[in-house]
C-alpha cells in the first residue's frame, strides 16, 4: 500500500519568527513518524499545493464584484428617486389643502377672499375671531420655494399654485405644476 501524506498549509504567521516568510506546504503522519510534521516533498503535484496556498482574490474578481455592486445601486437609486419625488408632490398637496382651508375660514370669518396684494401672508395674522391666525406659519414648498396666490384663479375666487422643482411655470414629471384647482387630479 502507497504511502499519502495529510496536507496542510501553514500561513507564515503562524511559524517560527526566523523561518521562511513564504507559507509552506507540510505533511503529517507519515507511517514511521505518525506525529511527526516535516515540509512536504517535490512528488505532491503543483494543482495541489496552488489548491492549498491559493487564499485571496484577485484582482480582476475584485473589480468585476465592485462593477455588479455599482450597477445594482445605481438601478436602486434611479428607482428610488421617483419616490422621492412622488412624496414631494404629494406633500405639495396635502400643504395646498391645508392653505385652501385656512382661505375658507378667512372667508367665513372676513366674507371675502385676500386680495393679491394681501397674499396667502395674511393668513399668519391674528383676528377678532382668531387671535392667531389661520396659519402658524406660512409654510414653503418642498423644494423651498414660496407658493404663489392669484385671486381670482382661473376657475375658482382663488388658487395657490406650487410650481414644482423647477421654480417655473409648466413642466412635466417632478418639474409639473401643483394648483388647488387641480388637488384631486391624480399625479401623471
């Protein structure tokens, strides 16, 4: 019966301060000396001992892991981003209901509407009837900018109109304008 040494692979952290920095190839239990571990001989194949030393990527496979991870985020990114501009909108809107109702008061209480000149900043000052205000503060739109008031609107006594994350007039997608009139369409 052929002799088939055990193979292991010694890192070079785990040898004697003054031998080989290199790691090692060692056989045990030869059948002379069972507990016995010496440097193993030239007759192991070199499949083996690459097999053994082998412990560590390289670098082509590091960039390839680092090129599928970038392409993953960025399709988590572009998807999450339309998100994120839904929820502004939406936010845009639940702010506009929130004017339009402080208007319906401010009509119930003073029987008319503010004028332009007046603007929706009227509505943070105290009356009579209410001392604080129909609104704490008059609040900016999510992308910072102040909503605009035109009285009368286009198709109603007034409308407040956010105009999207471009500041301007018209647009589509998260560039598209917001208005009171138009509060319950839904967001294309």
């Amino acid at each position: 019966m052929q002799y088939q040494p055990n193979i292991i692979a010694v890192k070079a952290s785990q040898r004697k301060p003054f031998g080989n920095p290199e790691p090692m190839l060692l056989a045990t239990g030869s059948p002379r000396f069972p507990n016995f571990v010496f440097p193993l001989e030239a007759s192991v194949d070199s499949s083996q001992k690459k097999l053994a030393l082998r412990r560590a990527f390289s670098l082509v496979e590091l960039m390839v892991v680092m090129i599928i991870i970038g392409l993953l985020s960025s399709l988590v990114a572009v998807q999450t981003r339309s998100y994120l501009i839904a929820s502004k909108q939406n936010a845009a809107r639940a702010e506009i209901a929130t004017m339009v109702s402080a208007l319906e008061s401010f009509y119930a209480d003073q029987s008319r509407y503010p004028t332009n000149d007046e603007g929706i900043e009227i509505l943070t000052q105290g009356t009579k009837s209410f001392p604080d205000g129909f609104l704490k503060k008059l609040p900016l739109d999510p992308w910072r900018n102040p909503y605009e008031y035109v009285s009368p609107g286009a198709n109603s006594p007034f409308e407040i109109v956010c105009l999207g994350a471009d500041g301007r007039e018209g647009g589509e997608g998260g560039d598209a304008d917001i208005s009171s009139e138009t509060l319950d369409a839904k967001p294309k």
